[in-house]
C-alpha cells in the first residue's frame, strides 16, 4: 500500500515556520488569504524556539513593532519567568489559532510541480502522520532559511561570498569563495544555591586553559550566549549539518568543562541546563530577487521607493573558520541609521510566483550579514504576506507586477498594522483628518501625524495622565466600523525576549510601564468599549455605530506612573456593502 497523500488548494502556501514565515503567513491570513505554513519542526520560531533558543535581535536604532513586537509583548504579559515552553507556546497560538490559515508541523518539504515558470505545487511529508501533503496554491513563499524551493523550482541562488570587485563592497574578498558564515549550538547553564559537579563526556573537546579560547569571553556574566561556538563556515552549510553537529556537541560540552573543572571562572554554584542539539543557521542559499541588497545599501541609509521593511543590525560577519580561527570572531560595523529593504529583494527573478522571507533573502553575504537577524527577517515576512495581499486582490498578478504598480498600496497596508517604514508617513482616515480634534490637556495633534514613534528627536506622542480625554468631532453624524490605537510600548526598553543563563535572582518579565492598561471609547457621550487589562501596543476595535463624537478616555497605565502617551487614535468609515 502507498502512503496516503492529502491534497490543499490554497491562496498562499509558507515553507518555514521560523518568525519570517509566521508573520508572512499570519500577515496573509488576517487580510483574507487563505494561507498554509508548512513546518519541519515540532514547533514554531525557528532560531528563536526551545529547539535553539536564540534571542530575538534586531535594529539597535529602532525597535521592530508589527507582528514581531505583538509577539514579545505577549510574551512580557504571559511568560514572567522566562520559560521556553511558554514562549514556544505563545507561537503556537498566534498560528494554530489564526483564521485563514491552515499549519503543518512536523511536515518536510521535499518536492515541487512546476508548471512552466510557476509554482503549481509543493509535497511534504509529515513524518508524525506518515501522510504526504500537496499543497496547491496560486503563490508560495519560501521562508525556510535554507531556501529549499531553489533546488526544487529552478530559483536563481547565491551561496557563498562574493568578490569586491561585483558590487563595489570594501568589506568583501578579493576573489569569490563558498565560505559562509558558520552554525551553532547553544547552552544555557542555571545557577543554584550549592556548588555542582559536571563530569564530561569522554568524547567532548578539551580545552585545558584560556590560551585555547582566544577572544572568546566565556564567564557567565552579562548576556553571554555562547555564540561564538561556531563551526562549519568553511564546509557546505547544508549538506554537512550532520557532521557539523556533532562537532559542536563535542565543542559545546568542552566549553563547559572548560567552565567548570579548567580555572576559575566563577561557576562553581552553576549547572549545565540545557544543550541544542539543533544547531542554529546563519547563513546558506541566498535567492536572487530583481534587486541584491549591498553594504552600499546597510550603510547609507536604504533609501528606496518601494521600501517595505528596514534593517539596522550591524554589518556582524563572522569569520568562517568559527571557534577554529584565532583571531576576532566577527566584524561589527553599525549603520549610522536604519536602512530600508526593497520589496524587489523578496520575490524571484525568475520564477513567477515565488516570494522569499528571511535570511534567505535577495542580498550579498556582506548585506545579509545584517539583514539576517530575526526581528528584521520577522518584518521582511510581515511584508511578504502583506504584498500577496494586494497580488490577490489586484487579480492575482504575478510579484514583480505588485511591486511596480501596488507598491503604496503594500506600503499603506504595513503602516497600518504598526510596521515602521524609514522615510514615509502613515495615511490618516479622511474622516479623522478633517474632524476637529480636542484633548482635555496637551497637543493631540500627534494622535494623526501618521508617524507612531519617537523619531528624530520628537516624541510624536500625544502625552496625557489617568482620566485625560482625546476626542474628534466629526461635524456630523458619521458610520464607524473600526478603531485603531497606538499605545507606547517604550521601544528603547531592553530588546532580549528571553534570556540566555538562568541566574538564582531572575529576572522577571512584565509589560511596559508606558502601555496605557485602561481605557474607554465614547460614540457621543456613550461608552462603547471598555478595558483594563490592554498589554498590547496596537488595539483594533471593530465597532457599528454611528456618532458625531468620538471620544478615547485613558484609565491607567501598566506601570505605577499615572502618566504615559498615545502614538495614533483613528476611526474608519464603515464600508457600504
């Protein structure tokens, strides 16, 4: 007998379930696209899951809001003491339970139907099941870091670094090679009250003193995460993961005898937690897309038209020699600002259909050693998902065609689910623009300046206290069907969404002080909405009423201050059917 294959007939299939192809999924789902995400682990998060357990990084200038900050803001509400299951689980749900959107994990991508340059569809196998799964759908997203749809469609690829000569980048080789950089596997160690014996497997590394850990900081101290336990750089990121993991088993439980039997490095009271067994990637297949991001690009700004998503992770590039090499583990160069990412470097120059998110993404090996990092990838598929949107709606036109004529379109929809794009302004609702807007103390005119963050030295915030009202009058009498806040989430607050040791005094997660907790909505006098338990910087609230007034009272804030601010307050017209 063959094993049974069920068949999916969707809008938008997802492969890779790492936060790019959560957002990109999630993204497409909540704007009316029928979605499925096909994932090969047990779990959601990629890099950022229990099964690696990396933090989620992003741009020191600008902290990511959109789908990315809904996530680590669910995460300061919910998981207070930092556990890795309830993170895992929080991810879960923001897909399971998502309408729209169908998930597979567990499932494996491993073929491809084409139909001329188009993507019919893709099969994977979930080994849970022992089931086959077809996926046909009008458009595909590869998100799965290693870029598993090139081999299978045809896609153009890069892997590798170039030469300084193709794009002018100072930072590049001479001469072109295959070297990326390399994978790992972390640790996590847990302080107790009492010291604690490790006793190392025979076949573990040995590292007899500090001469063998040149420019590898390795007390617990900080947010040390071991990083730097890197290997297979100069080896084929994909097809030698097995070998290379094993190899960081052995590097992995070396460092930590290291730790604890070789000097004093102030572990005595400290046990080893946890060991991935999954390595944590880097950097492999790169697609090519109608435009390649460069170190030009990272640091001068990204100024492009079609921006749909921004970077400002340094130019971090890790030697491909890893934990072998004796010098510096990696360069570190800060773009002086955040720069845009054009959607051009997220769909395929040359199958038709095929979109990509993440750090497979259409850039250098220079670029990308700044594009990579998860909360930049996160916006990159929040973008994606956004961008099949408009292709959908528009008549299903192929990527390249979306960009060119629906790019505002794309821009304006990522705006207004809270995505901060470096050189443009959100459009406001005509009816809040041209409605006569008060406020019981302060200026509420930042409550519509299309702009929710500090930027450039202004606050663009609406500051109030507890009981302080903005209200619009529309002049007349006006049907409403939703209304969009944006609190303040204090984007320069402490950006780790887990931690990498677990100290015998914690740290404890909570919301944001600055989050306006309590409010209320008016429609003429009359309460139509209440809460006192908001933890989330942006609110939509569908509503049916018709008012002329529309009135936002503040209650409290999720600190003990009395006092805090208001990005955005805006009412849309209800649509007539």
């Amino acid at each position: 007998m063959a094993m049974e294959t069920v068949t999916h007939r969707v809008q938008f299939c997802v492969i890779g379930g790492g936060l790019a192809g959560m957002c990109a999924a999630i993204a497409a789902a909540r704007h009316g696209v029928k979605t499925l995400i096909m994932q090969e682990r047990p779990v959601f998060g990629g890099n950022a899951s229990s099964e690696i357990r990396m933090w989620v990084c992003g741009s020191p200038h600008q902290l990511e809001t959109g789908l990315v900050e809904e996530f680590r803001l669910e995460n300061l509400y919910r998981n207070t003491y930092v556990n890795f299951s309830v993170w895992d689980s929080i991810l879960f749900e923001k897909v399971r339970f998502q309408e729209n959107l169908i998930s597979l994990l567990n499932c494996s991508c491993l073929s491809a139907e084409m139909d001329g340059s188009k993507i019919h569809s893709v099969t994977g196998w979930q080994m849970t099941t022992q089931q086959f799964h077809k996926v046909e759908a009008d458009y595909f997203a590869d998100c799965s870091g290693d870029s598993v749809l090139a081999p299978l469609t045809g896609a153009e690829f890069r892997l590798g670094r170039e030469a300084q000569s193709e794009f002018g980048e100072s930072l590049a080789q001479k001469e072109p090679d295959r070297k990326t950089m390399g994978l790992s596997c972390l640790i996590q160690a847990r302080e107790t009250s009492s010291p604690k014996k490790f006793i190392p497997p025979s076949w573990a590394y040995t590292y007899p003193d500090d001469t063998h850990l040149t420019r590898r900081g390795h007390r617990l101290e900080g947010t040390q995460n071991f990083w730097w336990m890197e290997l297979g750089g100069e080896q084929d990121s994909i097809h030698d993961t097995e070998e290379i993991r094993d190899e960081l088993l052995k590097t992995a439980f070396g460092i930590w005898d290291h730790i604890k039997n070789h000097g004093d490095h102030g572990a005595d009271n400290w046990e080893l937690d946890w060991v991935g067994f999954l390595p944590g990637k880097r950097e492999s297949r790169r697609y090519v897309g109608d435009y390649i991001l460069h170190q030009a690009d990272v640091q001068s700004g990204g100024h492009f038209d079609d921006t749909v998503a921004y970077g400002g992770w340094p130019i971090d590039d890790h030697h491909p020699g890893g934990i072998r090499y004796d010098g510096p583990p990696n360069i570190n160069i800060v773009p002086k600002t955040p720069y845009g990412i054009p959607l051009r470097c997220l769909y395929s120059k040359n199958i038709e259909n095929l979109w990509f998110a993440g750090r497979n993404i259409s850039t250098t090996h220079t670029g990308l050693s700044s594009t990579r990092v998860m909360a930049t990838c996160a916006t990159l598929g929040q973008a994606v998902g956004c961008a099949v949107c408009c292709a959908v709606k528009n008549g299903n036109l192929p990527p390249r065609e979306t960009a060119s004529e629906h790019i505002r379109e794309i821009q304006n929809l990522l705006m207004d689910d809270d995505c901060y794009l470096p050189d443009f302004r959100r459009e406001i609702p005509e009816i809040c623009r041209n409605a006569k807007l008060t406020a019981s103390s302060g200026d509420p005119e930042s409550l519509r300046n299309g702009i929710d963050r500090e930027l450039d030295g202004n606050s663009n915030l609406w500051h109030c206290r507890t009981g302080d009202r903005a209200e619009y009058d529309f002049g007349e009498e006006k049907s409403i069907g939703e209304i969009r806040l944006v609190f303040d989430s204090d984007l320069k607050r402490p950006k780790l969404n887990v931690v990498a040791n677990y100290w015998l005094q914690g740290k404890v997660f909570t919301p944001p002080s600055t989050l306006v907790s309590a409010f209320e909505l008016l429609a003429d006098g009359k309460v139509v909405y209440h809460t006192a338990g908001n933890y989330q910087r942006l609110i939509r609230i569908p509503v049916d009423i018709r008012a002329r007034k529309l009135t936002l009272r503040i209650l409290g804030f999720a600190g003990q201050q009395d006092s805090g601010g208001v990005f955005a307050f805006d009412a849309q017209e209800k649509r007539k059917n």
